[in-house]
C-alpha cells in the first residue's frame, strides 16, 4: 500500500471539536507537561480506550486506530498508557464531556477519546479529543476525513497532536524509514532497498536485489531517496521516487563514491568521491548535474550531513591521523575538528534541529551510538555494545534510529532511542534491516 503524496490530498481536517484549550502553563494545573528527561522520569498515564464505530463493522477500525495510538505513544517512552482493563467506562462517548472520576480513579491524567465512521461514499471519518483528566480541559480536538486504507495514517496523525500538545515538541509518528532488507546467509546475502513506516508497518520493497544496495537517504523537500548501487560497472548513485518508483541516475563516476546525502533544501547531493587513496568531498547540482570539490586533502573524507539551515557540512575524517568529525562551510573552506574523545568517530549526522550531531564512536572492542553539540561539546554516549552504526534522526530530532549487527550467523536489526540515553527499543522489520534512513514528516 502507497501513501499519496500531500496529506491534504488523503485528507482534509474538518471542523476542529472545540478549541485548543489554554496555555502551556495551564499544565501547573492539570498534568505535568512532558518534557525529554534529564534526571529522574516517570511517563505520564494516559488513558487510550478504542475508538468508538459510528457506524456497523468500524469496530475493527476503531480498535486498529486506537491500538496504534497507544503504540506510538508508548514507544515513545514519554508515556503510559493504561491497561484497558483497568477501564471502568469500556465504551466512551465523544459527544459528552467523560466523567472524570472514572479516569481520575485508575490515575490517568490524560484522556484521549475517538470515534471513527463510515460515510455514504465509502470514506471515514475520523474524530478525536484530549482531555486533561484533572481539570477536564480539552486540550485538543479534530475531525478528518479519509479513505478507509489510511486508517494508519490516520492513527499516526492523532498520535503527532497528542505528542505535541503534551510535550510541546513536534511529533514523529507520521513519517517514514527506509532501510537496507538483508536476507540469505551471510556469504551470499541479498540487499534491498525497503521503505516502510516509523513503526515498522507498510514494508514495500524499492529494489529487487539484484545488485548491491547502500546509504539510502531521504531527500528533505520531496519524495525521493538518494543512494548508492554496486551493479556490474563502477558505483552509481541514484535518485528514486518512492511514491512513481521513477529511477535516474546521478552520476556514474570513476572510482568510488560513498554516502550521498541531500542539502536541506533538495537541491543538492553532497558526496565523497574516491581518487587514488584519498577522498574528497564534492557537491552536486541536481539540476545542472555540476560537480563542484568541496575538499582537496591527502586524507580520506567522507559521510557528510548537512546542517539543517544548510550553512555548514559535518564529516568524518581522517587528516589527522584517524578517523575524527569535521564541520566546515557548507561551500568549503576551513575545516574545524570536534571530537576529542578516545577512540574513532564516524558517521556523523545533523540533527533536524539543528542542536546535536549524532556519530558512531569505536574503541574498547565497542562500537557506540553518541551525539555532541555543533561545536564538539557535550559529548554523550546514548548505547554502547557490539555493532552498532549508522544514525539518523527523527523529523523532530528528540529519537536516534541505528542498527545493530551481533556478527556470526546472524545478521543487523534497527533500533531507536532517545537522545536522553533512554528508551532503547529494537524496530520490528521483516528480516535482517541495516543502514536506516528517517524522513521528514509526511506533508
């Protein structure tokens, strides 16, 4: 199943059920505000009860939609939501204010409330409200619209709204991962490219296998994907949209090429091209197809991530003697050093907002998943073990995905956790998954 491009498009927001009540600082009042955990954290009750059916054989729907609220919410680590059978009210009624005793009793301290309903075409409506459980506010409230195949979406949609009225922070249920799928025994394992979305439903395949795959990544404006092919001849590196499954290549180029990544704005890859033994860092014009050099060093420089005002590059490098992040203008020129630590750094990636750069770190026999901020400070170790690598963002750039390869027979899974160091949970895919790639949210 595809998505369809502009959630206008799939949906279309109906008139808002009450307003969005208050302030952030009503929250001294009602439930304490969730915020990413520094110190000592308990995630805050929150009460999910299935969605009611406006209309005969919703039922299933309205327990799908509710069931992936509580999901998200959950495995965001921010949250708790409340065994249903602690519920003394089992069937809720959106159109009366709750009875808050029921949920003030089984300590929620947020309610969230649904209804979803067959229209005479064949589309649903969908309808939510957040309660503050305490006060009795409504903090939030929508209707939409929709084609009953995206009832997940749906579902993602409400999750985000509940996310950031709760947390004032943007959500990230509504966007897309895709991942390098490993299949085969290790000698002879099969490489597709695999998109899917956050929470690991939707898995559609993007490539056939037939040649190797890797550094897939998203493009920050469209619906596109950048990444590396390994066929008969030198590398190529690819542009492929994922909602026509066009295909057009970027560059076939002498020697190697390594991880391509886009510019902020889409209009630009950013690469590391191999000549002799050193590489550099080039950056191309996807509408010229101009090539321009970034960086001109006997050393191997490489894995570059934009900063998201699109004003500097990140990089791993190796001109100082083993491999270190650099962060230089984004047009070239003066290239600062920012770790310092034991060991080696790689993979470097920027954050969406702009606060940290993510990075794998090798040394001790272990391979470790850490951020620091832009200038090199607060370095923060957030897992550490045997092999991990390869992080990216969540839209909201409060979640790090990576992947993690025991070696032997086995092979790599997807993980996420917070940038707090907390919260580690492996991402259901449908075999071994490396090398993923988080999208923006869903327009």
């Amino acid at each position: 199943m595809t998505f369809r491009l502009n959630r206008r498009k799939m949906i279309s927001g109906m008139a808002a059920l009450g307003a969005f009540a208050g302030s952030r600082g009503a929250w001294a009042q009602g439930p304490k505000k969730v915020i990413i955990p520094e110190g000592d954290f308990a995630p805050l009750p929150i009460a999910i009860p299935n969605f009611a059916a406006g209309t005969p054989g919703d039922t299933e729907v309205g327990v799908g939609v509710a069931q992936v609220i509580t999901n998200n919410l959950k495995r965001s680590g921010l949250f708790a939501p409340i065994d249903p059978a602690a519920f003394i009210e089992k069937q809720v009624n959106i159109d009366a204010a709750p009875n808050l005793n029921n949920w003030k009793s089984i300590s929620a301290q947020a309610l969230v409330m649904g209804r979803m309903t067959r229209q005479a075409n064949g589309r649903v409506k969908a309808e939510f409200r957040l309660y503050d459980v305490n006060t009795g506010q409504q903090l939030a409230g929508n209707a939409y619209d929709t084609s009953a195949d995206y009832w997940r979406r749906i579902a993602h949609i409400i999750s985000d709204q509940i996310y950031e009225r709760l947390t004032g922070e943007k959500g990230y249920f509504d966007s897309r991962v895709v991942f390098v799928d490993e299949s085969g025994a290790a000698e002879r394992r099969v490489k597709r490219l695999a998109l899917m979305d956050q929470d690991g439903a939707n898995v559609r395949y993007l490539t056939r296998g037939a040649d190797l795959v890797i550094t897939p990544r998203f493009s920050p404006s469209t619906q596109e994907i950048t990444y590396m092919e390994f066929g008969q001849g030198d590398p190529r590196v690819y542009l492929l949209n994922i909602e026509t499954g066009q295909r057009e290549i970027v560059g076939n180029f002498p020697g190697m090429s390594f991880s391509p990544r886009f510019s902020p704005d889409g209009q630009r890859i950013v690469m590391s091209l191999q000549q002799g033994g050193n590489s550099n860092l080039f950056v191309m014009d996807l509408r010229s197809k101009a090539l321009t050099r970034l960086t001109d060093t006997p050393a191997i420089d490489t894995s570059p991530s934009y900063a998201p005002d699109g004003s500097q590059l990140c990089f791993e490098s190796d001109r100082g003697g083993k491999p270190q992040i650099y962060v230089m203008p984004a047009t070239g020129g003066a290239a600062q050093r920012i770790s310092f630590g034991d060991g080696t750094y790689s993979t470097p990636v920027w954050s969406p907002r702009g606060d940290y750069i993510a990075f794998t770190k090798q040394g001790g026999g272990q391979f470790a998943i850490g951020i620091m901020k832009p200038d090199g400070s607060g370095e923060r170790i957030l897992t550490a073990g045997f092999h991990n690598e390869g992080p990216t963002f969540a839209p909201n750039g409060r979640v790090v995905m990576f992947f993690r390869d025991p070696g032997g027979s086995s092979g790599p899974s997807l993980f996420t956790i917070d940038v707090s160091g907390r919260n580690e949970l492996k991402v259901p895919t449908p075999g071994f998954a490396s090398d993923p790639a988080w999208s923006p949210l869903l327009s």
